[in-house]
C-alpha cells in the first residue's frame, strides 16, 4: 500500500504516522527467543506476587503473620508451607524473606 492510498483511507491515521511528536526511538532489540514474555529486568510481564512478595512488604513480624494467615485461610498456600512460613518468621524474622518492598517497587524495577 503507498502512502496516498494510505492518506485517503485514513487521513488521521497519516496525519499522526507523519507527526514527529509521536515517534518513538527503538534502542535495543531482542536477539534471544528465551526472553520472550520478559521486561527488561527478566521478570515475567505479567507476574503474579506470591507469599513471600507481600511479606516483603510488611514492616513487622506481626503484619506477615497477618499475611500468611490470610494466605492460608484463603487456600492460596498449603498447610505445610504456611508452617514452615512462620517457624522462619518466628526464629529469624521477617526480614529473612529478603529486603523491604517499597511502594512502587514494581514500577521501578519493572515488574508488571
């Protein structure tokens, strides 16, 4: 299709593929199929936070409890594993699940 036939059937559309102001630079590319469905950081685009995400949220050993119970009362995780969950909890604490989640935590990381 040339770009008068274009123009014709869709003038708007032209209009807009011609105006700079909607250009957006491509400054890399994907050159491994692996990573397909990944953002730049290698986490999956459409992640789905477990357990041990919202834990990494709180602020207290009292808020993960909070979490692990809902997690568990909800059927999100087994039995077994909310144990396990609140033994490491109560014996290290929780920042044994790893570093503190700030707000926008995924927005900044990437993970979305």
């Amino acid at each position: 299709m040339d770009k008068e036939s274009i123009k014709k059937l869709f003038p708007n559309l032209a209009k807009e593929l011609e105006n700079d102001d909607n250009k957006i630079p491509i400054n890399s590319i994907r050159t491994n199929a692996s990573t397909e469905g990944k953002n730049h950081a290698g986490t999956p685009i459409h992640y789905n936070p477990d357990v041990i995400d919202f834990i990494r949220r709180c602020d207290t050993n009292e808020q993960a409890e909070e979490i692990i119970a809902y997690m568990d009362r909800k059927g999100e995780i087994q039995q077994p594993y909310a144990k396990r969950l609140r033994e490491q909890l109560g014996e290290r604490g929780v920042r044994s699940f790893g570093p503190k989640k700030e707000e926008g935590y995924y927005l900044n990381h990437g993970e979305l």
